[in-house]
C-alpha cells in the first residue's frame, strides 16, 4: 500500500487519503515566513490610498429603487481590525465620500487617528457629500458633525457650492464669497480647497485655494467650466479622486493638479455626452451614467484645455 496521510473518517468510515504528502513538508511549509506585500517592501510615488465612502454597482440615485445595507460604524471598524491583523494599515492617503450615518462618519474619525498613528505624514482627502443645489440628502446630524469634526482632520476638502455653504455658514453669490469660504475653511484646518463647482451668475466656475503655510495668505485661483446641457452621476467622486491623484504629483502646485483633473473631468462628460447621443438617448431626459472604462485615457493623459487663473 502507498503511504499516505491518513485523516478522520466521514460517515461510511471510508478513509480519506492523499498519495505522496509528506507530513514533515507540510509542517515546514506552513513554519515558513510569509511573503511581504510587495505594495509595502516596495512603494511605488503613486502611494496608497484607503477609499471609504458608498459602493455600488450603478449610481442608485439615477434609478426608482436600490437593494444593500447600509454599513455601520462597527462593521467598518471591524474591517479596520482585519487590516490590521495582517499588517495592512500603511497608507499614504485616505479618501472619502458619501457617508450616510453619523455613527459611519465618527468611526471615520477614529481611522484617521489610526491611520496617522502609523503613517503621521497621511494625507486625507475629504469630499464632503451632503447635497447640491439646495437640496440636503444626507441627515442633519452629519451637517454638524462634518464642520466641527471632520473639516479640523482633513489635509483637502472638496466640497460643491451647496455644501462650502453648510460648512461655513456663509451664503455664496459671487466669487468673493467663494474665496471667503475658503478662507473661513483653511481656518478650521485643511491647507487645500477646492469648490469643485460653483454656479455664480452664468458662469460655471472651480475655485481652489492653497494655504502653503498656517496664517498666510492661500494662493487662490479659478477654473472657469463649460456647461453641458445634461445631468450626470459620479462626477463628484471622480473629481476628488483625480484631485487626489494628480495632487500626489504636484503636491506644491494645486492649479496644476486642478486644471488636469478638471480638464480630465469634461473629456469624460464629452464623450459620455457623445455616446448617449449616438445610442438615440435625450441627454436632457435624465441623468447619465459616465463613461469611466471607455474614458481610460483621458484619465491617464488627458489634454489640458481648461487653464486655472489667478487671483490677486
């Protein structure tokens, strides 16, 4: 008979055997040391990014009905563990986004403190999602919890109009105000700005605003962008990871990062635009969902069209 390791028997006690396994091989292999996560032995300029915010497989606001849960403060501070059982918590960015619970985005809190505790240098990115135009769809609990606890942590806000407004309390009519804005924000904490998109008569502007150094004055600029006339999901969540991306590139030069993730940004709407229109879709109709995969090199290499200018 060959030999082979014998195991517990199941029900109709017909032994169970593997050919040819070694007992002493398997005990050295699994004595054997881990491999290292390459991302950590070897970090590469684009860094590592921890992105925390909602998940779906299609935008659900663009559609009658969604199915999911909701995850809680607990279940992702379990996740949190689970990184860090298996030594997994250096990042060099945290992003996020919408977050729909005060519990979620106080547990938020608790991983920037973490985070920073191994990496002290980590940057993070917050998107501050709680409405547009008005409209608030977020609870109002988070409102506050955002502006007194969020917005002190945060290396880079990229809040919308609507939402530079609940976080400063200032109404914003004119690009004064914008700049204003940013002014009060750079005072509660993050040295980078940007108001994605603002509506100001008829223009449709980007300002960003860059405090290089606490108490003095931001480099502030402006973006002016085209409207498109149609509505469409995930804009938002692609601008600040393009401004995350491109901000890692040029972390002294916020115009820079600006007019590229911007530029990037209207290539993507374009042709999203374009398709919709050669399938025989009313753009006008209803909101559109982008075009990400089909739009991979204007992410990567996208031409600069949109110039930012500078304010005195």
């Amino acid at each position: 008979m060959r030999r082979g390791l014998l195991l517990p028997t199941l029900r109709n006690q017909i032994p169970l055997r593997f050919p040819n396994t070694n007992p002493r091989r398997i005990l050295r292999r699994s004595s054997m040391a881990p491999p290292p996560i390459l991302s950590l032995a070897l970090p590469s300029e684009t860094g590592r990014v921890l992105s925390i915010q909602s998940h779906t497989v299609q935008d659900p606001a663009g559609y009658p009905s969604f199915r999911g849960q909701v995850l809680d403060g607990e279940q992702l501070w379990d996740l949190i563990e689970g990184l860090a059982a298996n030594d997994l918590l250096f990042y060099t960015h945290l992003l996020t986004g919408y977050i729909g619970s005060v519990s979620f985005l106080k547990t938020i809190l608790k991983v920037v403190e973490r985070l920073r505790s191994i990496n002290p240098a980590l940057i993070y990115v917050c998107d501050p999602v709680m409405g547009d135009e008005g409209k608030l769809y977020v609870p109002q609990e988070l409102v506050s919890v955002h502006r007194e606890k969020v917005v002190p942590v945060a290396s880079m806000l990229t809040p919308n109009q609507f939402e530079a407004e609940l976080l400063t309390g200032l109404r914003i009519t004119s690009e004064q105000d914008g700049l204003v804005a940013c002014n009060i924000l750079h005072a509660a904490g993050p040295p980078k700005v940007v108001i994605t998109s603002m509506q100001i008569a008829d223009k449709l502007l980007l300002i960003g605003s860059h405090q290089k150094k606490k108490g003095h004055p931001p480099e502030q600029f402006k973006i002016v962008i085209p409207k498109i006339p149609a509505y469409f999901t995930g804009t938002g969540d692609l601008m600040t990871a393009l401004l995350l991306g491109w901000s890692n590139k040029y972390p002294d030069n916020l115009e820079r990062a600006s007019e590229i993730a911007a530029s990037s940004l209207q290539a993507l709407l374009q042709r999203t635009l374009s398709d919709y229109q050669k399938a025989g879709f009313d753009p006008k109709t209803s909101s559109l969902e982008i075009r990400l995969i089909q739009s991979q090199d204007d992410i990567r290499n996208p031409t600069i069209k949109f110039n930012a200018e500078k304010y005195n």
